[in-house]
C-alpha cells in the first residue's frame, strides 16, 4: 500500500517544531509495512529502534516528545503503538474501511488504546468497559500521550 503524508499536516506548527528524531521516528511509524491503515500496531522499543536507525535512548526520547504533543499513542504493556493521525486520515473513508479496522483492531484484544481507536473511529468496542479497568499498569499518566487507566471514559 503506498501511503502519501498530508503536507498541511507535516507544515503544521504542531509537527515543525518537533526535534529531527522525532520526526524521522513518526515519519518511520507512518511507513512502517506492520502498520495497520488506522495507524495501530504491535511493535517493541528494540524494533522501534532498529526501524528508526536510532540508539535506543534517542528512540525513547523521540517517542516520548511524540506522545507529549498527541501525534503518537502507546501502550508499553501490550507494545502497540497508535498513530492518531492515520485514523483521522481513514475515517472519511467509509464502512468498508471501518470493517476493516474493525476487524483489526479487536483481534488485539481488549486493551485501552484499542478502545481509543474505535472511539476516534466511531466503531462499536466489543469488550466490555469495566474489565480494561482491571488492567493494572498502563501507562505513565495523562497528557503524555501513553495510555493511563485513567483516561478511559
């Protein structure tokens, strides 16, 4: 699948100021070939790295400065990682993608960040709400960007 970056997207002053690692590593997340069209996959820090062509301190200072400004969603316990950008770009697109993001999405399991993307979606989420509550663990807090308990309506 060939995938073409929106240019009022990258000129925005949001993705501008982001540092050059930054950008390479959301630019590496975007065309990434694991990467599902709503911008959702399963990835570890070590292959993020290797992907990026960054030491993995870089990586993970790259990918927090990512989620502190909204243009990346992770979930370090489960290793997926959620582009929101690329979800915005499909909604448009219809049911025939929805199924398919649908599809997708809830063969992951129940898991927060999936919950978000159905969300963002408009998708009907199929497990019940209460029990990703019980998950102990997600993320480090709101506003960074990484998924916390939290944040779950």
């Amino acid at each position: 699948m060939i995938r073409s970056v929106c240019t009022a997207f990258v000129n925005a002053p949001l993705f501008r100021k982001r540092s050059a690692e930054a950008k390479l590593l959301w630019y590496t997340l975007y065309m990434h070939p694991a990467q599902h069209l709503c911008g959702l996959f399963v990835i570890d820090m070590e292959q993020l790295a290797l992907a990026a062509s960054l030491p993995p301190k870089k990586t993970a200072d790259a990918l927090s400065e990512l989620c502190a400004h909204g243009l990346c969603r992770i979930d370090k316990t489960q290793d997926l990682v959620w582009l929101p950008e690329m979800s915005a770009r499909i909604k448009a697109a219809g049911p025939k993608v929805s199924s398919s993001v649908d599809k997708w999405v809830h063969s992951l399991g129940n898991h927060a960040i999936c919950k978000m993307v159905c969300d963002t979606l408009s998708i009907p989420y199929r497990y019940p709400i209460d029990t990703l509550l019980t998950d102990s663990g997600i993320g480090i807090g709101i506003g960074s960007g990484i998924v916390s308990d939290s944040e779950i309506p």
